[in-house]
C-alpha cells in the first residue's frame, strides 16, 4: 500500500513490479548492456515503513513509562513567527508525539522574538520536570542567534541533536541523541544493510544538523567520506566515484543522474517546494541499487527519530530501564 502511495505522489512514469516483495520496474529502455540489467532495476528505501516501525517502538516505550512512573513523556516544539513550512513540520511533529501517547507541549512565538527572549523560553521549558524533550524548529531566523538559542537546550533534552556537545558526541562515536535526519539516514542504510564499511561515500552538505554528523556517522561506520559543499571543485566527478551518495544540499533535482555510479546508494534528504528532492530523482534511478523517494524516503524517518528519541530522554530522566 505504501508503494501505491509513492507511485500516485511522486513516481509519476513509474510502475510497481511487485508491492509485497519492493521490487519495481521502470518502462525506459535499460541504458546498460543486457547482463547488467538486474543492477538496472532500483530499488527504493521505504522510509514510510520503517519510520511506522519506530514509532510502534516508541509508543511501546511510552507505554512502558507511563505503567512504571504515572509520568506521559512530553515534547516540547518551539516556533518562531508564521512560516507556513515550519507551522506544518511543527503540527506533524506535535500529531505523531499524540500518535506514540506522548504529551505535545505548544509553543509559539511571535515574529520579531528576540534571542534573549527564545532562550529564556528554552531555559523555562528545560527546568520544567514535566518537559522531556525540546525541539526548536528550524529555520531560527536572524537576528536571533540561534547557535545561543540551541545551546541553552540541555544535553538531556536535547532530542534534535542540535547542541555543540551533542554534535561534539556524534563526531566522537559516543552516545547522543543525534540530529534526527542523518540518524533516520543511517536507520535506513542499516534496514537496507548497505555496507559502509570500506565504502566511499560522498556527502552533499555540511549544515551542523545534517552533512556535518551524517559524514561523522559514515566515518563511525567506517566508510570514506569526502563530505562536499557549495565551493567544492569537480563534485559530480566526486560524486561518481562513490559508492555510496547523500544528498543535503537544498537545490531542487541537483544531483544528476549522470553523476551516479552504476550500483550506487542514493539518499535524497532534500525537501524543497512541491515535495522535490535535491536528487533527479527519475535520472538517477536507472544506475542507482536503491534509493530514497520523496516523499516517503528521508521525511518519515526523520520526525519517527525525534519521537523515538524523546520516549528515550523521558525514560533517561525518569529512571525507567527500557
Ligand atoms: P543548509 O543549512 O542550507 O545547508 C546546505 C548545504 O549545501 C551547505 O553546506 C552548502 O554549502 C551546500 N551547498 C549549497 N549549494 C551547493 C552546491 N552548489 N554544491 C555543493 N554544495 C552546496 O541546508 P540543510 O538544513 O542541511 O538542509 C539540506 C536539505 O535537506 C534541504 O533540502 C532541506 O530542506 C532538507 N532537510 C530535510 C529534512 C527532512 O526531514 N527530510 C530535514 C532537514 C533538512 P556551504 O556550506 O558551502 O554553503
């Protein structure tokens, strides 16, 4: 059902091969000679289905939390101004934390909140007790300094990953709640048992939320990086030595099909206007072995992390044993 879903969304020329077993087929001609056709048919990474997944896990966790403490684990979402994106990202964050049978925690400020002001709130909802979690929505615009407002959220509750410490943990392999994107990236390359170690992996992106610790993850799990960014010289000759390809750029179909290996993995994080990726992504699944779509790729994984990492930071603060 979830493939129907991406095929009416977002696949548009493509056709589902068989929905139970993943497998799919494209009707183009195969650019490859004949024995290389099986390479030819990419497969995608469900994101949607595994991200249901996490969130079972992380109501059951909820549920474990609430019979051992009388406690409902709470997330608090911060916004500043009225950002039609955000306001949407904010309320789908808010529906699945209600979803898992965590407390949502509303906050919303008004445009022209000064740094001092989104800080005091941070500082408020990091003393209460009852707050388990806070999570403050990106984009923070100027002038507010949101590098003060991100680090006045306690490493405890930190569920975004955004912190300096937290960003310093991820680098260091040490246990973190890490930025929810490359965390719900590398939950689909392990599902999808893409071997990283040995592998080369170019990343697109170095953004403290997302290139940054996703390229410290890869090197955790022992792939070479070459982590690539807006003054990069020959990147799509980088890119198609890689064997493995994340996409965090934030420019429309930027990633050409060209640029990609025979047999690459291909993870698309970008989410630009009209659910459009930063890959093409209709280019790139002819030489790609799998690949996320979007929508139903990345997004899904991301927001089922954050929930999944609040139900921890509330058992963490709780004394519960998961
Ligand atoms: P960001 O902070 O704007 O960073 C973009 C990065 O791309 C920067 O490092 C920039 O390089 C690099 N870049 C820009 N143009 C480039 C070019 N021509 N060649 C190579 N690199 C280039 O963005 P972000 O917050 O990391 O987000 C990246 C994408 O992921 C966006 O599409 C965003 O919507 C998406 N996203 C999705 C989710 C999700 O849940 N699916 C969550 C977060 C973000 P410089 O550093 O040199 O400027």
């Amino acid at each position: 059902m979830v493939y129907q879903a991406l095929t009416e969304q977002s696949v548009g020329r493509f056709e589902i091969a068989d929905v139970q077993g993943r497998g799919w087929t494209h009707p183009t001609t195969p650019r490859y000679p004949a024995g290389m056709d099986s390479i030819n048919k990419a497969k995608l990474m469900d994101g949607r289905a595994l991200a249901k997944r996490v969130l079972e896990g992380a109501a059951a966790k909820v549920e474990r939390i609430r019979q051992a403490t009388g406690v409902t684990p709470a997330l608090a979402t911060v916004l500043v101004g009225s950002d039609p994106a955000s306001v949407t990202y904010t309320r789908m964050k808010r529906k699945r934390c209600q979803e898992a049978g965590m407390r949502p925690v509303r906050i919303e400020m008004p445009e022209g909140t000064t740094t001092e002001q989104l800080v005091a709130k941070v500082r408020e909802l990091a003393d209460d007790a009852l707050v388990h979690g806070i999570l403050v929505q990106h984009p923070v615009r100027r002038p507010i300094d949101k590098r003060a407002v991100f680090e006045a959220i306690p490493l405890e509750k930190d569920v975004d990953g955004v912190s300096s410490a937290a960003l310093g943990r991820v680098i260091l392999g040490m246990p973190a709640f890490i930025p929810c994107t490359p965390a719900g990236i590398m939950q689909l390359l392990v599902e999808y048992k893409v071997e990283l170690d040995g592998a080369h992996a170019a990343v697109m992106g170095r953004s403290p939320i997302l290139g940054r610790p996703m390229a410290s993850m890869l090197i955790n799990h022992h792939a070479t990086v070459t982590l690539c960014h807006s003054r990069t010289r020959a990147l799509p000759t980088i890119v198609r030595g890689a064997d493995v390809v994340i996409a965090a750029v934030g420019r429309p179909r930027f990633v050409q099909g060209g640029w990609i290996k025979l047999g690459a993995v291909v993870i698309d994080a970008g989410y630009n206007e009209g659910n459009i990726g930063d890959v093409d992504f209709e280019a790139a699944i002819e030489p790609a072995s799998l690949i996320t779509p979007v929508p139903g790729g990345v997004g899904p994984m991301t927001i089922a992390t954050l929930i999944d990492q609040t139900a921890d930071a509330a058992a963490k603060q709780l004394g519960v044993d998961l």
